[in-house]
C-alpha cells in the first residue's frame, strides 16, 4: 500500500533561470520593475511604523526590528532631500535600468552582502566591475563625476 499524504507545501512555479545581472542586463519579468534602494526602503518602513503607532497598530516582531537595524546600518542616506537628490542625479539617465539606478543608489553590490544590499561606488572602474550592464551605457568619466556627486550627499557617521 502506498504512502499518501497530502503535499506539505504549495506548489511553486520553478525560476525560469533567465535572470542575470551581467553585461547584458535580464531580469525576466523584473526588467522594469522599480526596485527601492535601502536608503527609501528605510524611509518607508519607519513612515508606515509611524503611521501604524499613531494609530496604536504597531507589533514590534523580531523581524521588523532586524530589519529596522539592518537599514539603519546599511543604508547610507538618512535625510530625505539626500535620498530625492541621488534619486534625481540617477533618474537623469535614462540609458540606466532601473535596477541599475538603485544599485548605484546605496551601498554593497547584491552579490556581496548574500543578496540584500546594494552600492556606493567609489570609482567608475568599480562600478563597471560590480554591475557589467553599466559598461557600454555611460563613459568612465561620466559615471564618475555621477559617483563624485552622490558621494558629496553620504553621510559618514560612525
């Protein structure tokens, strides 16, 4: 006789494997979905707590709190203007994906921090390194007088 159970989870459709983040940018069905740097997901986060305890709807969970101080931790615009600002320079260029724009919008690229962060470049030659779609879409001097002027809004506070 044999062993019937019913399945333990939901069905899930298997990842087409068609998404890379290489020179040649393919995100799949995420290709032109608006991706939030940590620094505006910091932002909307603590607003939506706000909100919630204004109107004495807030659970502290575990989850919550650590992802609070991961965005404290790595999200390197805190002020508001800062944040519309690089997201302006960013916007600016249109040759940019998405994705792009909000991976040069904070910290560590997604490959180094087990897929949850993102990067502040420092250098051109950097940037091109950690997201090869950028290489043929912008000069080197270019993007680095961009990584110039999203340096001047990061605030080093330790």
């Amino acid at each position: 006789m044999a062993n019937e159970h019913a399945p333990t989870a939901r069905t899930r459709e298997k990842p087409s494997g068609d998404e890379e983040a290489t020179a040649d940018l393919k995100l799949g069905e995420f290709q032109t979905v608006p991706a939030l740097t940590l620094s505006e997901a910091r932002v909307l986060i603590n607003a939506v707590i706000d909100n919630r305890r204004s109107l004495r709807k807030v659970e502290a969970t575990e989850n919550l709190t650590k992802t609070q101080d991961y965005l404290e931790v790595f999200a390197r615009f805190k002020q508001k203007e800062n944040i519309e600002a690089v997201d302006r320079m960013l916007s600016a260029k249109p040759e940019f994906e998405l994705f792009e724009r909000s991976q040069l919008g904070t910290k560590k690229p997604l490959a180094t921090i087990t897929h949850g962060g993102s990067l502040c470049c420092e250098t051109a030659e950097e940037a091109k390194t950690l997201i090869p779609s950028l290489t043929n879409k912008i000069t080197d001097q270019d993007l680095q007088e961009l990584l110039d002027d999203i340096t001047k809004l990061r605030q080093f506070v330790e």
